[in-house]
C-alpha cells in the first residue's frame, strides 16, 4: 500500500491548500490569499480507502493523546513542574 492509495491532492486548489485571489481598491490589487474550501487547506483529500483508515485509526489515535497528557500531568505533579 502507497500514501497514494490513502490520500489524493486537491484538484481545486492543486495542492497548494490555498486559493488566489484578488480584492481591487481602486488602482490597488491585493492579493487575497484564502485557504482552499474543498481540502480545508491540507492540499489533498483522503480517499474512500483513506477515509475508511482514518475511522479505524482515529479513536485510537485520539486515546494515544489523551493518554499522553494524562501521563504529563501526573509526572508534572510527583517532579512539582
């Protein structure tokens, strides 16, 4: 299995994760930089392999942080950081 069986770039914003764009005021042109609304500005989009993946993955991932700051707290309170 490839990373590209997992994910595709952005065909909106060609994995840039952002949207050109231009506000004129007047004579002025300011370059409006917008993050892409399709992939949320990531760049790419999971595909359905990848989205299925990522509802497996994703309540483990989010016990491992939780974990992870539970563990910090404890060990800040026994060294008093």
């Amino acid at each position: 299995m490839l990373i590209s069986d997992l994910k595709k770039t952005c065909n909106e914003c060609e994995g840039s994760g952002y949207i050109a764009g231009l506000k004129e005021l007047g004579t002025i042109q300011i370059n409006l930089r917008q993050s892409c609304h399709v992939c949320s500005g990531k760049g790419f989009n999971l595909t359905e392999l990848g989205q299925e993946f990522w509802k497996l993955y994703k309540p483990m991932i989010q016990n491992l942080i939780k974990n992870s700051f539970q563990n910090k707290s404890e060990c800040s309170d026994v060294f008093d950081l």
